[in-house]
C-alpha cells in the first residue's frame, strides 16, 4: 500500500485529540462545516458551521468511526440524533484551552450527493407514529475510480475559531 491508497489520518487525529481532552479532564469540541451531509440541528448552524460538545457527558452512544461521529445529544432541551461525516469537521480542540488541530476541509465530502446509503451507526430513528426514518443517505466510494493525485489546498489556512 503506498501513501496515495492509504486511509485518512483525520479519524485517528480526532480520536487521540478527544481522548486526549478527556484524559485531562477537558471539554472536546468538534467544529462542523455543515452541508447536506451533515446531520445537526439547522437552527444551531451559523455561517454554514457548527460547534459540538462531544465529552462524554454531553453524549449518549457517541461513536467516533473512520467515516461517521454520530452521537444523542439534546439541543434546547430535544433529544437529537447527530451524524457527522468525518469529513466536515475542520477542527477538534479544548474548550478550556483552546489547544487542539483544524483540519482543511476534505474535497470529497463536498462533492458528495445523497443516493440511498445511510452511515453505518444510525441507520434509522424511531418517529413519533412509531416507525423509522432513514437519518442521512450518501454516495458509496467507486472501488475501480482512479484516485487523483493529492495536491496542496490553496488559499489561506483554515482558522479556528474560539467559540465561548
């Protein structure tokens, strides 16, 4: 396996800086860019983002996957299922300190549209008349796509942003 066909460190990068927030006793949040992709509570996005309260004790069931975070949490008071490509998230850092990684935003998770793929870990919710409702639908990877050769984001750096 060479470099161009190995998985994203990103997942890995999130798990240690969120263990490492909560072995030292810190809040870990999650900063979302949001798109069709992204399951979160609409009127808590601002400026197409969002920052989530990942520590344990603001979850329930949180599951920090190689493609998917997806956790409960309550939102004004509404339990509320999220799902987060890993992907769309730009940063993980200490609320307390502010220390923690940005992330550019990943290309492929913004090129992607909804087909009839639900995330793995939430693949249904209970409604309210007692049936399920599929949560999230994405686009399955080609295996026999060519991958492009990675090339450095232009621009200025993502900015992380310190949210009180």
């Amino acid at each position: 396996m060479n470099a161009l066909e190995s998985s994203s460190t990103r997942p890995y990068m999130i798990r240690a800086l969120h263990e490492w927030c909560t072995d030292n006793g810190l809040t870990p949040y999650l900063a979302v860019r949001v798109d069709h992709t992204v399951q979160v509570p609409q009127e808590f996005v601002k400026d197409g983002e969002i920052v989530l309260n990942t520590s344990y004790d603001a979850t329930g069931g949180l599951q920090l996957g190689n493609d998917f975070i997806a956790f409960k949490a309550r939102f004004g008071g509404q339990p509320r299922e999220i799902s987060v490509p890993v992907g769309r998230v730009i940063a993980i850092y200490a609320r307390e300190t502010g220390e923690g990684m940005a992330f550019p935003l990943a290309q492929e998770a913004s090129e992607r549209k909804p087909v009839g793929i639900t995330p793995p870990a939430l693949s249904s919710v209970p409604t309210e008349t007692g049936g399920d409702a599929p949560i999230m639908q994405l686009v399955q990877d080609d295996d026999d796509a060519p991958v492009p050769p990675r090339t450095p984001p232009s621009g200025p750096r993502p900015a992380l942003k310190r949210v009180k």
